[in-house]
C-alpha cells in the first residue's frame, strides 16, 4: 500500500515551458487535492476534486490546470511557467465525509519540488 | 471568512522546556481543527485532532472556542519534536473536505 505518490519528485523549467504533474493514490479515496507550500504562507490550495471527473477552484488557480480522468489520479498542469510557481507542491487525498472512520484526515504526499527559471 | 493564524513563523526552546504553538482561528460555525506535522525531508501527516482529544508523542491540543484558539502544547520539548507544525481548519461549506492551513511554525528544539 503506497498510499499518496508523486511524480516527479524533483523538475527545473524554464519560463514559458509546460508540465505535468501526477498524484497517485491507492486507498480508494474520493476526494483529492493540490497544495502549493510556500515559505510564510503555508500551503494553499490550489484546485481539488470530489470525484473521478469532477474539478474545482481552490484558493490559488490562477496558471494550473487539472483533471481527473481516474479515481486513483489527479493531474496538475502548468501551461507556461512562470518564476511565481516556483513552490513544493503537494498532493492529498482523502475518503468520503461519509466513510466510516474517516475522521476529515487528508493523506500527503512526499511532495514535487518545482524550480521555475 | 473562515481563516487560521499561526502568528510565530520560528519557536526556539531548549530540550526539556515546554512548548506552546499558537493557532487561532476565525469561524462562526462549529470548528473541526487538526494540528500536522511535517519532519525534516518528510511528508505532512496528522498530528491530532481536536475531536480526538488525544495526546500523541506527548502533545496535546485543546479547542477554546471562547478565545478561538487551538494551541498545540507539550511540556517538555525534544530534539526529535523540531519540525514544521500547521494548524488548520475544516472548511464549513458543503462535503468538500477543504482544510484551511496557517502560516505554520517551524519549532527548534536545541540540546
């Protein structure tokens, strides 16, 4: 069980140039989200999900994309970096409010370090 | 608007002293409050919660819904507990799950 995993773990760009990021997650969990992590600002929530298919704006979205074909995938995009993106991201997820023992916990992940040029 | 306020950025205290970190939080409804963790090199993980009321790795945290506080308490302080703590607030709206987090505090504990 490997839990919340991201892909890459490490990724330099220069301005202007595009990327993927991928959260994988293998709890069956429902609901998943993106972070940014900057220093004196804590992590902000990028955009996150409720379900296979379905996206949301969170608080920071300006310049991402993402999407969610898969349950067990949620993709994050940057279109044209910019030095601003420079940030750790982090990806979580967690079950349905409904789940028994779920308690709200969302589950991290180790977290992509992104040096935007 | 719902939000947290972790006003120290950095707490340094020597090995054995106790530690406070501060959290507050603004929300008219009834808050679900979680404290995280994030070790040096390692991802974020659950500290507590406060519906829990439980202790782990000896801290505790107690919701004072007349101050709007939730802050994080040990009484004697360890190497092993420096780390970046966030604070951070169930959002109220509909089923979403969001957490809002503070600024967090980087804790330093000196031998």
């Amino acid at each position: 069980n490997a839990g919340v995993t991201q892909t890459p773990k490490f990724r330099v760009l220069k301005t202007g140039q595009s990327m993927t990021l991928l959260c994988a997650q293998d709890m069956n969990h429902e609901y998943m989200y993106w972070y940014r992590q900057d220093p004196g600002m804590g992590l902000r929530l990028i955009h996150y999900s409720v379900g296979e298919g379905t996206t949301a704006k969170g608080e920071v979205p300006d310049g991402y994309n993402v999407s969610r074909l898969k349950k067990q995938n949620f993709l994050l995009g940057l279109e044209s970096a910019a030095p601003s993106q420079t940030s750790v991201y982090f990806c979580a997820s967690r079950p349905h409010s409904g789940t028994s023992g779920s308690h709200n916990e969302q589950f991290f992940g180790p977290g992509t370090r992104l040096t935007v040029l | 608007a719902q939000r947290v306020t972790q006003p120290e950025k950095l707490l340094s205290v020597f090995k054995g002293a106790p530690v406070e970190l501060k959290c507050n939080y603004s929300y008219s409804g009834s808050p679900e409050l979680f404290w995280y963790v994030q070790y040096s090199r390692q991802r974020l993980q659950l500290l507590l919660r406060h519906i829990s009321r439980e202790s782990i790795k000896g801290f505790t945290a107690d919701l004072n819904k007349g101050e709007t506080s939730f802050h994080l308490k040990k009484p004697f302080a360890q190497e092993e507990d420096s780390a970046m703590y966030y604070c951070a607030l169930l959002h109220g709206s509909s089923n979403t799950g969001k957490l809002i987090f503070g600024q967090g505090t980087t804790l330093q504990v000196k031998p």
